[in-house]
C-alpha cells in the first residue's frame, strides 16, 4: 500500500488526471501551486483546452508552525464528506468534490477560479447583493437536513460518529473559547490595545457566558456544521456563492454557523473606517447591515418553512417549540458571533479585515471596538429577542 | 467461531465457571434462572459453599412480544461498559461487572441476593435513610468525571462514539417523549382515565416543552447516563445501594438520570394512598419528600464541589457558569420527572407503584394526579430555581 507523500505539481497532475474524466488522453496538463494556506497545499491543473480543477492535498503539520505542530490529515476526509453531505441538500452553494483520497489525502473538486473571496470582496469595499440570500438559503437548507428535525436518532447517531473531527474541533474550543479569556501565549495582541484585551482576562461575568457556550460546542451536535463559515471560506461571483474548506466541519450548534458568518460580517463592518472614505465606509456600512438583517431574516424564513414542512420526527412538530428553537438560534448566533469577533481582534489567528489597515490608530480603534462589541454581544445574546435590535445594538456600539 | 445461542442452566453454569475464579476446581456448581425480564435470561449460579454470581444474557427480542420486535443485544456491552466506568468513579454504588463476552451476549457479576429492590422496598412501606444521599454521591461521581468539566474533547468524542446506543435510544424517544402526547397503539391507557389522557394529545403547550426536552435528549451528550435510573435500577440493603441495569446508557443530559429517579420517587409519593392506610401514607410521602430534597441537596453539593476542585478545562472554571450549568441540571431533571410521571401512567411500561394498587378507583385518583402533576413540572421547570419550590408544588398538587 502506497502512503502519504506531499504531493509535487507532477504528483498533482497526476493525481487529477487519474481520478478525472475531464481532462481527455490527449490533452496537454499543466499546473501550479498557488494559495495554500496553514494547512494545505493547493494546485491549479489545467490543460490546453483550459479547462482546470483543483487538487487541495492537507499537510501533516501547520506550516506555520512546523512539524512540531502536528495536525491530523482525517481532516481532509471530513472536508470532502462535509461538503457532499452539504452538496446534496444545497447544490448551488456547495463547492463540487469530484474525488477524496485518504492516503494522499487529497481532493480533487470544482476549480472556482472566476470566483472571488467573499472577504476580499468586502475589504475592496464591494456590494455583492446576493450574498446574504445565498448563504442563508446555503445554511439553512445544509442545517436543517443534517438536524434531529429530519435525521431518524439512529442515522444521527452514526453520523455524530462519522464527523467527530476531534483535533480540529480543539483548535476551536482552545483559540475561540479558551485563550482570549486568558493571558495565553497564543494571543496575538497589538501593544495599543493590550490594555482593553487584558480586561477579558478578568472578566467574570463574561467568562461565565463564553464558558456555556463553549460547552454548547462540544455538547450540543444539533446538526452538521460547516465549522468555519467565516468569509474567505465563501466565494463569490457576480451572480452565485459557493462555500468552500470544510475541515473543521462536525455536528455542533446550529447557532455557531451562523454566528460565525454573523461575526466576520460585523469584523468587515467595524474595519470600513481603516479601508473606505467617511462617506463610502458609511455607505459600506449601511450595505453590510442590510446583508446581516437578510441573513437572519431569510434564513428564518427558510428553516421555519423547513421545520413546517419537512420535520421527520412527531414530537418535535409543534410549531410553538420550533418557533422557540429558533429563538435560540438566534441567540446563540448571537454569541458565537461575539467571540469570533474578540478571537479575531486579540487571538491567535487574525483576519484581513483589521490587520490591513495600515494606518495603526485607526486599526486600535476598530480593534477596541470590536472587542467592545464582541463582549455586548456575548452577554446580551438572550436579550436580542429580533434581528433590529441586534442591529440596534451595532450601531449603538459604534462609539468606544 | 462460535454464535449466540440462549443460555440453559447448564450453559450459564459452564459460562460462570469459565469466568471467575470464585468457583473452585471441585466446587459442585448449580444454578437457577430467575426474575429476567422482558429483555434478558437471568441465572443465579451459586457453588456448595454457598458463593453466587449472577449471569445476565441478552435476549434478541423483547420477550413480552417476541421475535417481531427484536433488539440489539450490543446492549449487553453497553451495559457492561457503562456499569465499569462508573464503578470507577462510584464503586460503592455500581454493581461489580466480573466479566462480558460478546458473542453470548453475557455479563457475569457479583450477586446482590442481599439486596432488595428498591421500588418494592417503597412500596412495602419500607423508609431507607441512605437511599437519597448514596444515589445522589453516586449520580453526581459518575456524571461529573464522564462530563466535558473532565474529559478532554477528543476522548469526551470517542467515548460518545463508543457508547451511541442508537437502538436502546430509540425506546426511550418513543416511549417517553412521543407516543404519550398522541393516540400510538403502544399506548396502555386504563380506561377510567382516558379522558385526562386524551388532554395531552390536544395539549400544544405542553407538546412544546415535550418537544424540547426530547430534542435535548437527542442532542446534549453532557455525561455517560445510567440512562434508566428509575427504582427497580437500584437494590439496596440495610447499608448500602447498588445501582444495575445500565443497558440504557449514553451520553446524555445529566438531568435525565436525576429526573429518572426524581420522577419514579414520585411516582411512589402518588401511589402512597393506594398502599397505606392513611396515617402510613402520610408519614411514607413525608419521607419520601424529604429523600427527594435530599436527593438534590446531596447531588448539587457534591456535584459543585467537584466541579470547583476538579475542573479540568480553564474555560470551564467560571463559578458563576457552574452555578448557572447546575440550575440547568435541576430544570431538566424536573422536566425529565414530569416525563417519567406522564409515560408511566399512560406510556406503554407501567410500573408497579400504580399497577398494584388492587382499588381501581384510588388507582384512577393516583393516576390522574401523575398526569397533572407531570405536566406542571414540565410547564414550570425553569421556574422552579430551588429544592423547596419543587417540593412545594408537589404538595399544592395533591388534589385533583
């Protein structure tokens, strides 16, 4: 049995064009290595008809890091099995995996190449108007169809055991939950804002709340998550989204999906002052508070419709409860967006929403404000009973 | 390799023998099948010394109804499983698994012919002071160290995968949280109370809270459950208690095992007038309540210490969480006893606190206070923050 090489460009071509009809005997192929990030490497094949797919092969370690970082690469059998599994209840959004191999652990799907990154998008100061619907519809659709509303407790049950992800789960719970609220030699904290970061390290009425959301997401497998839905894992178009990087996929909350998507729309929110003109970054924002109040608002639609129409199992039919069990979904949005807001400002792994601002006060004050808001969001969560009000609440926040 | 075959005298003998020291070379073996259930062959092996051990086989069907309703009979290492892990952490309390095969589908252990079941205890009038406290150290032992407060996530993963018990989940789905609220052929309604009954098919609000309790029970894998803790679970003598039967367990709400318990002493509480005289019923339900305030006392104080000394996860460290994860504990399992209360009147498996009561009419009365009863602390569940309110409303209840 052959084992675990990193694969070369000709290693890559070779992969794809053994598991893929596209590219005919003839053709010429070609490829190159491109993007990548902490834990893959990633090639374009393409060959002289143009025509290309991508090879995303996981590295055993975070590059980053180093081998002294050592990462399981089951992850990219939960990444290819995720986004199936989400492929057939939302098609449109979901990036096309045509091949998994687990001892290269590579795949081998869809080339989005006239695609854009969401986040860059929105960084650019873009008004995409589909991307709110879409991946509502995206998420509502892959959430309730992996939910106990539709999955019989014996086929849910062997799911939970099919994606328990447990390594890439803890990087989650350590830098999402654990290491902000602590001096933690993880966090990555401009000395501008230390002082304001050092405030999370001793506040006991905030601790208490992340702690119970912490413990939703190791104990509440409600559905399958894409796990890191945050906005340079969506790629745009002029008329289509798709979500990609599924590997920190696991059944979890529902709440934290959506929270996470919520929490990098407010992060791009809080950073247009350090990317836009006054009048723009007001204009950008007024766009990304619409684009947030969809989200919640098509997305409800669509998951009642959903729990209405296709709810599987009788006794979770009421509509009473449903209306409740969105409820809390939308509190728990809430407070996962809230966290990702204050790992991003003072964890380990930052976005590019804050950290190119160039101009260094301008990204303190984004940064405080984030934090700011990231703690209101996290203790009010059960408190914000409708979209408005959340949105009430940003706009209240904006001064520090 | 050989294949499951259900167990004569002689089999259990020689299976007994094999599997324990206990029985010397030349010790005469005898043995005799006894109780068993609807579920299982049970045999008492005992040699002329007078040394026993019990052999427990799994049936593959539910006797009751035969072969057309068969059953895992992976149950049996669930069971063996489950009662090792906790003795572990209770040994006092957990009956002693020698040994399980699972090809027989067999477990062998210590013998409690010294003890005496529980449920019968009670209803003979009998008042055991060291129930509560020694169920509730148990309870809280063994729900704590198999919690997230204590297992790191990727065993906590493992050990949900490892103990998923789809097909002994599915009774309890069905026959605690669904069939109940509907008019389901499982149903096993005596027809003087058919009225009331048929209130909670029609019964919206109620459904609701049903629905969430259900959905947690589904989806809070908080703890390795007994999972069927209710009082024929537990065998007690002068001394001591030990708790068996644990072919229901997996990682659940921990309220679920305390609001088993809860709701079959209350079960008993109700039955009192349908075994005592009236001043016997007076004093067994004075003692009863104060088991159950005990019950709780005991639990929240042994749970809170180890949670404050033996927290393993930083993150879950916070006091004021603790203290706000502990209100939960209470709120589910009174949700959880009104469940108990409801599907022992009206589900499919009655129990003999109400069955033996000979008089119908007092046997009506009984029954008709658990369905009231039951649905008020399900409705009032997250009402009730303390002890003395439950027990409170278990008085104010007593009338029809």
């Amino acid at each position: 049995m052959s084992e675990y090489k990193a694969f070369t460009t000709d290693a890559a071509i070779a992969f794809a064009d053994k598991h893929s009809e596209l590219f005919g005997e003839h053709s010429k192929l070609s490829a190159e290595e491109f993007g990548g990030d902490n834990l893959h490497l990633i090639f374009r094949v393409e060959n002289d008809k143009g025509t290309s797919l991508i090879v995303k092969q996981a590295l055993p370690y975070v590059r980053s890091v180093g081998e002294s970082w050592p990462l399981t690469t089951d992850r990219t059998r939960i990444e290819a099995e995720v986004l199936k599994m989400h492929r057939r209840f939302c098609p449109k959004h979901s990036v096309d995996v045509r091949y998994f191999d687990p001892v290269d652990c590579a795949i081998l799907m869809e080339d989005l190449n006239a695609y854009r990154i969401v986040r860059s998008e929105l960084i650019a100061g873009k008004k995409p108007g589909h991307l709110a619907l879409q991946i509502a519809n995206y998420m509502a659709n892959t959430l309730f169809y992996t939910s106990d509303f539709v999955l019989s407790g014996a086929t849910k049950k062997a799911e939970v055991a099919r994606f328990l992800n447990p390594e890439m789960c803890l990087i989650t719970e350590d830098l999402l939950f654990t290491d902000p609220y602590c001096n933690h030699e993880r966090n990555s904290i401009e000395p501008s804002i230390l002082e304001k970061a050092k405030t999370l390290w001793h506040d006991e009425a905030l601790k208490a709340e992340v702690a119970a959301l912490k413990a939703d997401f190791l104990s509440k497998p409600q559905a399958l998550l894409h796990g890191n839905l945050h906005s340079s894992s969506i790629f745009i178009d002029d008329d289509n989204c798709k979500v990609i990087a599924a590997e920190f996929g696991f059944f979890g909350p529902i709440g934290f999906d959506v929270g996470s998507l919520l929490g990098n729309l407010l992060l791009n929110y809080l950073a247009c002052p350090g990317h836009h003109a006054l009048e723009d970054s007001s204009e950008q924002q007024t766009y990304l508070l619409q684009q947030i109040e969809q989200l919640w608002q098509q997305f409800s639609e669509v998951f009642t419709e959903l729990m209405r129409t296709e709810t599987q199992d009788p006794a979770l039919e009421s509509g009473l409860y449903q209306s409740k069990f969105l409820q809390q979904i939308l509190s728990d949005s809430i407070g996962y967006a809230g966290c990702e807001l204050i790992r991003r400002t003072v964890g380990m792994a930052h976005t590019a929403d804050f950290e190119s601002i160039n101009d260094a006060s301008t990204r303190a004050t984004c940064q405080r404000l984030a934090i700011k808001l990231g703690r209101e969001l996290i203790m009010q969560r059960a408190e914000l009973s409708n979209i408005s009000q959340l949105l009430t609440l940003v706009r209240y926040q904006q001064t520090e």
